[in-house]
C-alpha cells in the first residue's frame, strides 16, 4: 500500500472519529430555546381588555434536553410604571427555566391589575410547566424593584394565587430584589398619598408576614446607595419574619451596588438560593 494512499485512510478515520466526538458532545449538550410572547390568560379571558392582550404575555426560556428542571418565574421593574419583560444573562445556561413575564402599568391600569396578571402568570407555569419538561415542585419566584414587591406580595399574601386555585405556599423559593416591603409608592400614588409618606395595609408584603411562608431570600443593594429607607424596609421584613418564626428567611445587602446596579450580583445568589433549596428538599424527602 502506497505512503499516500496510508495517510488519506488515516485522514478518513481521523475525520470520522472527530465527527463521532463532536454528536456525541452534542448529544450531551444541554440546549435551550425560548418561545415568546404566550399569553397567560385564554382569549375568552381577555377579549374584553385590549391592553391586556398587548401586555399579559410571557417569554418562556428552558432546557430542551433535562427533565424535572426548576423555574425562576421573573418580574421586571419599573416602579409598576414602565418597563418589560426579559431573561436575565446571569440566569442563562444555569439548567433552569426563566419565566420572564409581562403585567399591565399605571395609569393604563389601576391596583390589584399588577398584582391579579403577576398571579395569573405564576398560576399559568404551575399549569404549564410539566408540557416543557419542568417540575411543578420547583417554581420559584423573583424580581426587581416593582417585581420584588410582585414577589414578595404572591408569595405572602394567598389570596392572589388562591384565585386560581393554588396554594402560594407550593412556591419553592421568593427572592425579592430590592423590592418595597411597605406598600408600594405607585399604590399610595393611587391612594392620593405622597410618595415619602410611608404606609402598611393590605396591600404591603410587611401585612402579610407568617410563619408558614415559601423560603424567602430578600436582597438589597447598599443601605447608602439604595433608594431612600429601601434596605431598611427589607431588614424589618427580615426581622418580623423572625420574630414569627420563620425559618428560612435571609437577608443579603450588596456593598458597593446601587438600585440599578444590585441585580446582576444578585442573580448569583439567587442561584445559590435556588440549589441550597433543592438540596433541603431531596434531604427532607
């Protein structure tokens, strides 16, 4: 056999063995796709509200290849007046699925909306989530800002889910980013109440503090850089929890980060937050 025509058979083989490797790590990737813009309400539910048809949808990000993964459903800020829906970079890549959702803002909408399209699209991933391959066990709720105190709302006070016919304690974990523990200042605005007078009704996470709450990781930038009392709001929700026993609350200030600069650090607690809660569950299991 001739030197040349060797080497062209090794070049063959080599070759096929590299394309062997290459399906095999892509048989072993994890991949992920998104789907954007599902609507959480059916037709018939929002046929009647047009502004609900543009703003009540979802983007749904997960893994295409891992079964039974958790979900971090993901509110964005906006003071409950402006922003939108998106999958944070941090969140990415992780095996978990992001639920970045879409509500309806003041002053096209008025209180409860917020809240009542926050719940609505929570209850849609419980209902949904399994269709994807996720595990309705493992929901977990976070925000920024106006969607820290989404957060903090559905996860404490039952009511918003109940309306959909799910326990609020079947949530895995509530990480609030710098989220309002008082009522919201857009409520109060609502309320006729100036944005520096604070209040404590119904309608603040602080009312509805209990024992029996899903973990809750509360997260805030720097007491100093923070929007005025911020921190402090989420220390005495820190501190009640406490004192009604709670036992898996925590509370993480951020040195150094302001308001708008505290998310992406707070992305990697939340994802220490999410495996330290699976661990606790396959222990007590």
């Amino acid at each position: 056999m001739r030197l040349r025509e060797i080497r062209f058979r090794m070049i063959i083989v080599t070759l096929i063995l590299t394309a062997m490797q290459v399906a095999r790590a892509e048989e072993t990737e994890v991949r992920y796709k998104t789907l954007n813009d599902i609507p959480y309400y059916t037709a018939e539910e929002s046929q009647q509200n047009e502004y609900m048809q543009e703003r009540c949808k979802l983007d749904l990000y997960y893994p295409t290849k891992i079964k039974g993964f958790p979900t971090v459903v993901w509110f964005h800020g906006g003071g409950l007046k402006g922003g939108s829906k998106s999958i944070p970079k941090e969140l990415q890549d992780q095996g978990l699925a992001i639920v970045a959702v879409n509500y309806r803002l003041f002053p096209k909408a008025k209180k409860p909306a917020y809240l009542e399209n926050a719940a609505a699209a929570v209850a849609w991933t419980f209902q949904h989530i399994s269709e994807y391959g996720g595990n309705p066990e493992l929901i977990f709720v976070a925000g920024h800002s106006a969607g820290g105190y989404l957060t903090s709302m559905l996860g404490l006070d039952k009511r918003w889910l109940a309306a959909h016919d799910i326990d609020a304690n079947r949530i895995a974990g509530l990480i609030p980013y710098s989220g309002h523990c008082i009522t919201h200042m857009t409520v109060r605005e609502e309320m006729g109440i100036e944005r520096d007078q604070p209040i404590i009704d119904d309608m603040a996470p602080l009312f509805h503090a209990r024992k029996d709450a899903p973990p809750i990781l509360l997260i805030t930038g720097d007491r100093e850089l923070e929007f005025p009392t911020r921190y402090e709001e989420n220390a005495y929700m820190h501190r009640l929890l406490q004192v009604v026993k709670h036992p898996q609350a925590q509370l993480f200030e951020l040195d150094g980060f302001t308001h708008g600069t505290m998310a992406r650090p707070g992305h990697f607690l939340l994802l220490e937050e999410v495996k330290r809660v699976i661990k606790a569950k396959k222990q007590a299991d």
